[in-house]
C-alpha cells in the first residue's frame, strides 16, 4: 500500500539543507525536526516548512536589529537626561 507521507531520508536531508541555509550563529533543529507530526507531513508541506522557516529567522534577525538600535537610542537619551540634571 503506497503512502503519501515522506520518507525519513527525504526529512534528513531537507534538515540538512535548511540548517545549510541558517545564519551562522544560529544552528538549531529547524521546525520541529524529529516531531512525530513530521513524519505525516507531505513533501510538498516539507518545502513550505522550509521556506517558512528561513522567513521567521530574517523575521527574527530584523526584530533584533531594531531592539538593539532602540536600546542604543534609549542610552543615549538616559544619558543627556543624567547630564541634564547634573548626575554623571
């Protein structure tokens, strides 16, 4: 009986390929790798997976920059305020 599910080998390698892809710091399991819901999921949900996958890490890796350039803003401002009322 033929099955529609994907073969463990094909999840290896798609693993494989999205953990090529991944920033360099950042090295962990993509999406769940190793779940039990993954070995019911289609190639063609694999692909979507992976895409998705990658989006949520630049997501991720944009949402930092702008907390990083806040928090710098946020010093700088703390800074004039102390200088202002004569704390250094």
């Amino acid at each position: 009986m033929p099955t529609s599910h994907a073969p463990k080998d094909f999840i290896r390698a798609l693993a494989a390929a999205v953990q090529a892809e991944m920033p360099a710091p950042r090295q962990e399991k993509p999406f769940g790798l190793g779940a039990p819901w993954m070995y019911h999921a289609t190639p063609e949900e694999f692909e979507r997976l992976a895409r998705l996958h990658n989006r949520i890490l630049r997501k991720e890796l944009a949402l930092a920059a702008l907390r990083q350039e806040r928090a710098t803003i946020m010093r700088r401002s703390i800074r004039r305020m102390r200088r202002a009322t004569g704390k250094d």
